[in-house]
C-alpha cells in the first residue's frame, strides 16, 4: 500500500471548498488514473492550500497486465484546471514494478472442502450472527463493513453475510450466487464454442430509441453483420437461471461485445482473448462522478473491484475528458476512443429536428404553440434498485399555477425511478409525464427551457444553447454522497437556485427571454464545448461504425 500526502497550491482567487486530481501511474501497460479528492486546508498571502491523503493498493492499479519486474512505475498528478485545460506534473514517485504484482492465490481441493464445510456449519449457527448484528445496532461494536449504508434487517443481513464471507469465502448474497453460475455458464460455454463470431448487444436498462445502442444496433443490421441481444431491464439476481446460462452463451461465443451502460456480472469474467468488449457510454461529457472515480465515496466499491475494467473500447465526447474516462473505468487512457456520441449526431441534422416537432405536436396537440418547460433531474439514491427523486421538493402543480397560461411542463425521470408526479386532474393538459414515452433527446428540440439538477443532459442541451435553470436544493448533501468532477458553482452553464420559490422567479424569466448567466461561471463557452463536447459533430456513428468494424477483425 502506498500511502502518500498531497498539497496542491492554486491562485487565491479560488473559492471551492475541495479541488479534485488524478494521481497517474505510467508504466509499459500505459496509464491508469487514480482518484484524489483535496480539501481546502488555509490561504497564505499568495495562495490558497487544499491537502490529501490517500491509500493506493498498487497491485489493483493494473488489471490483468502489470509492470515487468525491474521496471520503474513513474507517478505524477493530472489536474483539469477551471479553464479546461490539462496540467500535468513532473514524476513525483517511481516504484519498481514488482509491488504492483497481483499475488497468484490457488486453494488445495482440501481446504475448498473444509471452507464448505465450515460455511454448514456457520450456516447453522446463522440465529448467532443476527444477534451479534442487532448488538452492533445497539452500539456494543460496529457492523461488519458489508452492512455500511443499509438500514434495519438489510444490515443484519449483511452483517451476517460478511461475517460468514471473511471466515469461509461463500455467503448469502443472490446476487453474488447468481454471478458465480453466469461465471461457470461462461466458462462451459467458452469450451463448447471454440470460435468467436458476430455482435452481441447486452443492456441491463431500458433501450430508447435513438439512443447509442439502437443506432449502432441497426447499422450494424443494415451492414449485414451477425448480431444477437441480450436486453434487460431486470438484473441479474432476478433473472433465472435460463436466462442466465442463456446470456453466459451468447457472451461466450461473440467475437465483439457491446454496452451502453453498466453491465456488473460480465465483469466477473476473464474474457476469452478473443472477444472485444465495447462500451458505449450512454452520457456526453463528464459531469457527476462514475465508476472507480467513486472510490472512497460510494459504500461497497474497493479497488480491488474488477467493474468496467474489462473494456477493449469505450467511446468518449471530447479528448478532453479521456482523463477521467480512464480513471471512472480503471484502464488506460489508449482504450478511450474520443470520436463522439453516435446519440448526439440528430442534434446536427436540421431535418431530423424538424421532423421530430412536426410529429410531437401531432401527438401532443396541447403542446402546440406553446412555451414548453422539461423537467429532467437524476435520480437520487445509489444505484437502480434504490433510486427515487423526492418530489415534494419540486411541486409540478403550485409553479404551473403560477406561469402564464400559455406554459406546459413536461417531465422526465432518470430510467432508474419507477415512481413519477401524480399529475392532479386539472393540470393534466398542462403537465405531462413522459418518463417512458419519449427519448430524452428528442424532447429537447421542443424543449424552451431545462429545468435538471446533476444530469448529463446539460451537455445536449449546450448543443441547441437551450436556457438552462439548475435546481439544486440538495447540493452539499449531493456532493456529500455522489461528488463532481468540478466545482458546481463554477462549472453549471446556467442559474443556479436552491428553492422552489426561487426556481418559479428564475422560470418566469427564462420563459421571457430574460436568461442569467451563472455569475461564478469561470469556463467560457467556448472553453465548455471544447472540453467536453469537442468531438460532437454529427459523424459519431460514422466513426463508430468504423471502430466496430476495427474490433471485428482484431485478433
């Protein structure tokens, strides 16, 4: 474990409370990113101090392929400046290559037999594990780390989960079963079918149409490539273990892979040599943190974890944020493929915009000649089973009362909730919930004014340069739990407001043409785009076309 304090001197002009960085390890493997979070420490009389102290296991820095022995690992620190410009330092550190080995660990059948046999007998003694976690409740000693973020009988589940796991290697998670037999399927699979060939398309969201995975999905049918689909929205501990030996098969015998999203059990394979894995980030930009950027801030996620990085290939908006593509998935930043978002390239064909309103007032004949408000916050929560949004924060109906009449509010929630607005009955012609009914995209073109929060939508919506209002009430608690690449405050394209009151002022403006610039903002415009939209042009289906074909034909 390499331990390591970090001070970082800025301009005194700096106002955020915390600055983040990478720390970059470079070695023959290439580059791998390491998150660090530095808060302010004090201001002298010509700068400003944040510090950081972090815990890096090396031998987790490098996944798979690791540094020769006698090799030099060189550390030095990336940071994206408010400018949107990189910087990066001369080597700090290097450490010899050997410390980032991974231990070859190989259990004997003998104590792959005893471990099962003391898991009985734990599991016996289960009645003992719960009370020893309802004492933990009672503040006697501390619940097992699995328990950390959940609540009542969850975490005496967990507690007794973990407990059972240090001591025998097997517990009680569904989850954690069910991706051991997708494991095993592959794995048979893999010496069933010893060739690769065609496409696969694997989703554990709802498919939009017009989004990465549709669009490439039909050029690829329309090039006459072999393809199949594994597209769900339940996942993996619900699904059965059909559709699990399934799906196991269908990974086992393509040739090239490909996501939009985060898929967690295909993370627990070592992939055949031969198989590409490509993933097409649903989001532009980089706004709120992801993947292995979380490290030290979502419960659960240790460095060792094998999530995202498997990927052959992953698709990224802008050079500008391949630093932080490569830090959020744990590879190096030579996987990160710069050349656009094939859902952005409609925001460049004046006749798809036309089509898209003429036929969503056909369908929405209410929303004709209308100033059109879209509502479009994440989620909040931690992941898909837990998301919500806290609607009694945003009361649809109270701010329709008060825009003018000629208003209509449309709102959409992240694919992760389930539970929308209940609309009352008189507002119903002039507040629509069209969370599963229309791409987001789409909703744009006849979008007048964004109303969101932490969402990634920003970035489409800087590419029609829509008036952008963000709604913030739970900002430091956000922050707190989830975290961004930047200082909110200074980032945001567009006003910040904390409360609905507010929020109805700053709307009433906006839909008169009255729009406030965000006045902490410190990236121009032009300086936004090009960080983080750079490679957005109308082409990124074209160049992806082109890099699947590529993958095809690697060997």
């Amino acid at each position: 474990i390499l331990n390591i304090d970090l001070q970082c001197d800025t301009e005194r002009e700096m106002t955020a409370g915390k600055i983040r960085f990478s720390l970059v390890f470079e070695s023959s493997c290439g580059k791998r990113y390491f998150p660090v979070s530095a808060c302010y420490q004090k201001e002298s009389e010509n700068c400003r101090k944040y510090t950081a102290s972090v815990a890096v296991e090396l031998p987790y820095i490098f996944f798979e392929s690791f540094p020769l022995f006698g090799e030099k690992v060189r550390i030095f620190v990336a940071i994206c400046s408010e400018n949107a410009l990189w910087t990066y330092t001369e080597p700090m550190l290097e450490l010899p290559g050997e410390l980032f080995q991974q231990e070859k660990r190989h259990q004997s059948w003998i104590r792959q037999i005893g471990s099962r046999i003391l898991y009985v007998f734990c599991t016996i003694l289960l009645p003992i594990w719960i009370l020893d976690g309802i004492l933990a409740q009672k503040g006697l000693h501390r619940l097992h780390k699995a328990a950390d973020g959940r609540q009542g009988k969850r975490a005496l589940f967990y507690h007794a989960h973990g407990l059972v796991k240090d001591w025998t290697g097997y517990g009680y998670s569904i989850r954690e079963y069910k991706t051991n037999y997708f494991k095993k399927c592959y794995e048979h699979a893999c010496r069933k079918y010893p060739d690769t060939n065609g496409i696969l398309f694997l989703s554990e969201r709802r498919v939009e149409s017009g989004g990465n995975l549709d669009r490439i999905r039909k050029e690829v049918q329309k090039q006459g490539y072999a393809s199949w689909e594994f597209l769900t929205e339940t996942p993996v501990h619900k699904l059965t273990r059909k559709e699990i030996k399934h799906c196991a098969e269908l990974a086992a015998s393509a040739k090239l892979i490909i996501l939009e999203d985060f898929v967690p059990h295909l993370h627990a394979l070592t992939l055949r040599k031969d198989t590409q894995l490509l993933q097409m980030w649903h989001a532009c930009g980089a706004f709120k943190l992801f993947g292995l950027s979380e490290l030290g801030i979502v419960d659960h996620l240790e460095q060792s974890t094998r999530n995202h990085r498997s990927y052959t290939a992953a698709l990224a908006s802008s050079e500008g944020v391949v630093p932080f593509y490569s830090e959020a998935f744990g590879v190096d930043d030579q996987v990160i493929k710069p050349i656009g978002v094939p859902r952005t390239d409609v925001f460049f064909d004046p006749e798809y915009g036309r089509k898209i309103r003429e036929s969503f007032f056909k369908k929405y004949p209410i929303c004709r000649d209308k100033k059109i408000v879209l509502f479009a916050p994440t989620f909040r929560g931690s992941g898909n089973k837990t998301a919500y949004y806290p609607w009694e924060r945003f009361q649809a109906s109270e701010i329709m009362s008060r825009m003018p009449e000629d208003t209509v509010l449309i709102l959409k929630n992240h694919p992760f909730v389930k539970k929308g607005y209940e609309i009352p009955l008189e507002y119903q012609d002039r507040i629509l919930d069209l969370s599963t009914g229309e791409n987001i995209n789409d909703l744009l073109f006849i979008t007048s004014v964004l109303i969101t929060d932490y969402s990634s939508v920003i970035f489409e919506a800087s590419l029609l340069e829509l008036p952008i209002l963000f709604y913030t009430f739970d900002l430091q608690e956000y922050l707190d739990s989830r975290d961004i690449y930047f200082d909110f405050a200074s980032f945001a394209p567009g006003k910040i407001v904390e409360d609905q009151k507010t929020l109805e002022n700053e709307l009433r403006k906006a839909l008169l043409g009255e729009v406030e610039e965000n006045g902490k903002v410190s990236m121009t415009k032009e300086q936004f785009h090009r960080l983080f939209l750079g490679a957005l042009d109308g082409k990124s289906t074209e160049r992806t076309m082109e890099l699947v074909k590529q993958l095809m034909t690697t060997d």
